[in-house]
C-alpha cells in the first residue's frame, strides 16, 4: 500500500467514523421501524434462531433476514444496545464509501476521494446509515452490484459479474426481489439507450444465475418450510399489495419522489442535476448522426443516469411511498457527479455565477435547521430573535465563502472541500444542540427510564391509545411484550399502563372495578403512566 493510499483510506476512515458512527446512541430509536427491527434481532438471538424472524415471541415475516443476521452478530459482540442495533447500517455505509472508492480508483483514477466522499457526505446516506432499519443494507449490496456489473462491462473480467450476482443475492436477503429486480431495469434500460441488446443476452450468464440462487434462495426455501404463511405474508402481501396498493396506508403524490431524491442528495443535488444533463445531452445528439455506440467514457454516464432514474420511476408507481425506499438511487448520484468531475479537465473548467451560487445556498441551507433543531424538535416551530438572525447569519458566510470559492480561480478543484465544512458544521450541530430535544421527544428511552425508576419490582407493561412508535420502542428498551388495551389484550395481573393525557377518562372506563394510581406524566409526548392492580377475582 502507497503512501497515497494509506492517506486516502485514513480520510475516508476518519470521515466515515464522524458521519456514520460518532454518537450513534446519542438519540434513542426512533419511529416504529427501529425499536421493532432491533426488538426482532434480540429475540432471535436469545432463541439462538437464524430462519424465522421472531417479534412479541411470534414469527414476524414482513422482512428478510440480512439486517436481522448482523445486528445479531452486533449484539453478541457489543451486547444489546440502540448502539449496536444501527452499527449494521454504519458498517454498511463505510463499505458503499470504500467500494466507491476502490471502483474510481481502479477504473476512473484522480477523482476517486472525490467520489467517495460525495457519497459518504449526501444527506440520505448520513441519515440512514444512522438507522437500523433495511435501507442501507440493501443500498450498500445494490450499489456494490450496479458498480460491479459496469466493472464487468468495462473490462470484461468474469469475477465483477460473479460479484453482480452476489451482491443482487445479498440485496434481495436484505429487502426482498425488489434489488434482482432494480437490477434488471437498470440493464435493460441502458442496453436499449446503447441499441445493444446483446448485453441483456451476455449478462445472463448462467454460473452468476447459480452463484445467485446459492446465495439468496436457502433462506427462503427453509422459512418457507418453516412458516407455510411466508409466501402469503412476505410476497404477496409485504411485496405485491405494498406496491399496488395503499393497504399499508403510507399514500403519496405521483411525484413525491422528485423532492426526496432532491433532499437525499443535499448538498450536492445542483452538480448532480448538471452531471446528470451532460452526458445524456452529448449521447443524445451524438445518437442521431453515428450508427456505432458512443465510448466507455459517455456510456458510463448514461449507466449511472440509468441507475438515478430507474428507482426513481418505479417507486414513484408504488401505490406505497416512504422516504427510504429512493435510498439505493442516491450513491448514483454520487458516482455520476464524481465522473463529472473527472470529465471537467481536473476542475479547471470554469462555474458559471449561478451555478455556483445555488450549490452555494443549497449547500449551506442545512446549518439553520441543525443550529435550531433542538428548539424547532421541543417547541414545533421556528424560534424569533436572536437565535433566528445567529443561524441564518451563520449560514450566509458559508454560502458566501463557497460560492466565491467556486467562482474564483480555484473552481471545482475546490467543490469537494468547500461543500464538506457546512456538512461536517451540520453534523456536529444536530449532534451537539439537537440530541436531548429529538430524544425526549421522538424516542421512548426516556419514558422506559422513568418506568423502570418508578417499579418495586418488575411489572408488564400495557398502553392504551398510543402510537406504534411507543409501544415499539418500549418493546425494545423494556425487552417485553406490549400488552395493548384496545385489542382486548387487558393484562389480569398487576401491570403498568402507559397512555395519552388526554385519554384519562377511556383509562377510567377500561380499568373500571380495578385499583388505579396516577404514577407520573411524561411532559415531551404528554404521556401519562399508571400502576393498575390485578383484576378481582370472580366469585
């Protein structure tokens, strides 16, 4: 290893760790996906189960294993924590980071740092690298599949297309068919852009076809063995009625994913926008006055168009919309922004003033939000005065210092450094200003604290009327089975209740006849908490 690289791998290490690692337990679980995936991996591994996904002690089939198999391995490594149930999605960051990496390294060398750090540094890589949930798992084996499958079509070697398939198998244990199936449109897509149909053909290359079904199909052969509901439950309706149906009730405009994707590339969202122009305007034109097939260089960039757009298209069909499905387009982005780059002669291409000056306000527009997160999180909206005029201020000389950065001689030689200080300033004020508001507000850890300070002994817990965020998340932190009043599910026994404030008088009507004692209120989700006794015995 060169100097070069030892240098380089120190400042992906070093960046990846800050982005992705650093406080990642400063916020507790969060939403219902979190608390539940991590609930899940704990309870198969306490029954030291590797088939069927285990929650509440019941098979939960609504997802494949692969996030489930490495919070375990976390688990046993660093025991059970929120901590360790999101180092899966930071492990799987830093490698999509080092894959980039490598892939410019060997096959489009001088931007390479470039092109990894874009990657590690857009805002839904960060954001979801800090989850544990499936989404950067199978963006991680997805984008290692797209990058191999071109590493193949580049050079011809046989391993990146074994790699393809592979990592296709990986994705689909991570989220379902849906990667082997982004995969094909993708190739599809490209092949008919490059009238070369022949690729479909080539691609299609039977020792790949097996390594993938060795790979991905024994696990769902035996859970299927195992659980003959799986199929029903995971295919058709955790896969076939997500898509063309809103029965999962996450329903969203047709074009809901334009300003996601948009979001999810911030900072780099206008180059990426101009990136994506370019070589897709030079094929175009060319298409018309040649009969043969542009070179490498160009068709690299419609490869990675494709790869932006396909996502992009098919999930905006989805009759279901969450913001983490459009994540295994972003690293696309990144890859066709650092070609961009490449391309531009070194970076002594000039910027034209408008360019320059929206990256500039794009770039910078996230320090508001991270200075003011903590009050924005607790009060529900913007603060006046002081606090306002510090943050917009601060967040006009990093727009004024990069926009004249890039119109200055030093132009994009300079884009990667000057768009890193406002993501880094970003990072380290949520971290700084925002973890205690987003954790008494958004997480029940908390509330488990005071439940457990408020016991003589260990009780059950029950809830009535709240959230699925809360009964998931104190699911977790309690490691316990939620009993919930409005399924009928009143324990008989002595238990603890958790509901709303304004829900006292449905929790008179529902524990009528028993002892109640009003325990403490949880002020940052207006949450009350009681002691109930056991029901009286019938005589």
């Amino acid at each position: 290893m060169t100097a070069r690289t030892r240098t380089d791998f120190l400042l992906l290490v070093g960046f990846s760790a800050f982005l992705f690692f650093y406080g990642l337990g400063s916020i507790g679980l969060i939403g219902a996906d979190e608390p539940r995936y991590a609930q899940v991996a704990r309870e198969m591994l306490g029954r030291r189960e590797w088939i069927t996904p285990v929650f509440g002690g019941r098979p939960w089939l609504e997802k494949p294993p692969l996030y489930y198999w490495q919070a375990m391995l976390s688990y046993s490594v660093l025991g059970v924590s929120d901590v360790a149930a999101r180092v899966p999605s930071a492990v799987d960051a830093t490698l999509l980071v080092i894959i980039v990496y490598l892939f410019f390294r060997k096959f489009r060398r001088g931007v390479e740092v470039d092109a990894a750090l874009i990657a590690a540094s857009c805002a839904g890589v960060i954001g979801y690298a800090r989850a544990a949930s499936m989404d950067m798992p199978l963006t991680a084996a997805f984008a290692a599949g797209m990058i191999a499958w071109w590493a193949w079509r580049e050079s011809g070697n046989k391993i990146y297309l074994a790699a393809f398939y592979a990592s296709m198998a990986l994705g689909m244990l991570a989220k379902g068919p849906v990667a082997p199936l982004l995969a094909a449109a993708v190739t599809v897509l490209f092949a008919a852009a490059m009238r070369e149909w022949r690729l479909i053909v080539k691609t299609l290359w039977i020792p790949g076809i097996v390594l993938f079904c060795a790979v991905g199909f024994p696990w769902y052969v035996a859970v299927q063995a195992a659980n003959p509901q799986f199929f029903r439950e995971f295919i058709l309706q955790h896969n076939l009625a997500r898509f063309s149906t809103n029965v999962y009730h996450h329903p969203e405009p047709f074009w809901y994913y334009l300003p996601v994707t948009a979001l999810a590339l911030v900072p780099w969202i206008v180059f990426v926008v101009a990136a994506c122009t370019a070589p897709v305007r030079v094929w175009w034109s060319r298409r018309k006055t040649e009969h043969s097939n542009p070179d490498l260089e160009l068709q690299f960039g419609v490869f990675a168009g494709c790869w932006l757009i396909v996502p992009l298209v098919f999930f905006s069909l989805s009759r279901s919309k969450l913001p983490g499905y459009i994540l295994p387009a972003v690293p696309a982005g990144a890859v066709l922004l650092a070609d961009f780059l490449r391309r531009q002669a070194g970076g002594e291409q000039a910027v034209s003033r408008w360019t320059a000056i929206l990256h500039a306000l794009v770039a910078s527009a996230p320090i508001v939000p991270a200075v003011l997160i903590g009050f924005v999180v607790s009060e529900n909206r913007l603060p006046a005065g002081r606090p306002m005029l510090f943050a917009v201020a601060f967040a006009f000389v990093v727009c004024a210092a990069i926009a004249l950065t890039l119109m200055s001689r030093f132009r994009l030689r300079m884009l990667r450094f000057v768009t890193l200080i406002p993501v880094v300033l970003s990072v380290a004020a949520v971290l700084k200003l925002g973890t205690t508001a987003i954790d008494l507000k958004l997480s029940s850890r908390p509330l488990a604290i005071e439940l457990a300070s408020v016991e003589t002994h260990r009780l059950p817990l029950a809830v009535y009327g709240v959230p699925r965020e809360v009964e998931y998340g104190l699911a977790f932190y309690r490691d316990q089975t939620i009993s919930r009043y409005e399924s009928g599910n009143i324990p008989p026994v002595e238990h603890l209740l958790v509901a709303p404030t304004s829900w006292m008088d449905n929790v008179a009507k529902a524990t009528a006849g028993r002892r109640v004692s009003f325990l403490g209120h949880y002020a940052p989700q207006q949450l009350d908490y009681f002691w109930v006794a056991a029901a009286p015995r019938a005589h």
